[in-house]
C-alpha cells in the first residue's frame, strides 16, 4: 500500500483505497472502499464523499480521509466478518488480509460459498476483491 499522488495512473490490478478507522462514532473495525478512476479519469462521486472525514480522540472532526492506492492479488487470509442489509441491496462484510474491512454483493458471496471451503469463518484459498465482488484464483 502506498499514498496516492495527484497525477497517477492505476496500473490494471491497483486500486484507490480509503480506510475509515474504528473511532467512537464507527462501531466497526476500519473500513475500507477500493474503487477505480471514473472513464474521465475523476474521482467516483461515491468514493470521493466517503466518508469524507475521521474524528479525533475528542470526538472532534479531524481531516479528510487520506487516500492510498493497493494493488489487488490473489492471496490467502479473506475472513467473513459480518453482512449489512441496504435498501436495495445486501452485503457480505468481508476482512481484507490487509487488515480492514470491505463489503461484496452478497449474492456473489454466496454463490462463491458454493464452490469454496470456509473454516471458523476463513475463506480457503487465495482471492481478490474486484469491482463489489471477491473472486478466487
């Protein structure tokens, strides 16, 4: 993981990341959202006003969440966390070997349970986050 400059390309298996850290107002762990540039080269809307901000330990608004850039290979280590129930749509809760949280398409997740092993809530295997969806090698 390394910052994000202005300016720079992703390569084919990078990823913008922004990781949201636990504080008193996130119940939890850190989270994280990986994107990719727009067509235009823009930042997502979504991603860019996500969450936005961090808090101190004061509970006071701190800064604007630093943006890092991740490469995404397959690797073993993937852990279900939790799942989250939107309006439109649900979501599997996943722990990321980088140590912070990312949701999937929950339907994708569970047509991956299907085809793959879980032991004591690890994925067996080696996968990859790519676009909402976690696939295996």
């Amino acid at each position: 993981m390394k910052d994000y400059i202005e300016g720079y390309k992703l390569k084919e298996h990078e990823y913008l990341l922004k990781i949201r850290k636990k504080d008193g107002r996130w119940k939890t762990d850190d989270t994280g959202f990986l994107t990719k540039f727009n067509k235009d080269g823009s930042f997502p809307v979504n991603f860019k006003n996500w969450p936005g901000y961090q808090y101190d330990n004061n509970n006071q608004r701190k800064t604007d969440l630093p943006i890092y850039i991740i490469e995404e290979n397959f690797r073993s280590g993937w852990k279900l966390f939790s799942w989250r129930f939107g309006k439109s749509r649900n979501w599997a809760v996943l722990l990321h070997p980088a140590g912070f949280t990312l949701e999937i398409h929950m339907e994708e997740f569970l047509s991956l349970t299907k085809k793959i092993t879980i032991i004591n809530g690890e994925l067996q295997g080696k996968f990859k986050w790519q676009k909402n969806i976690l696939v295996n090698e």
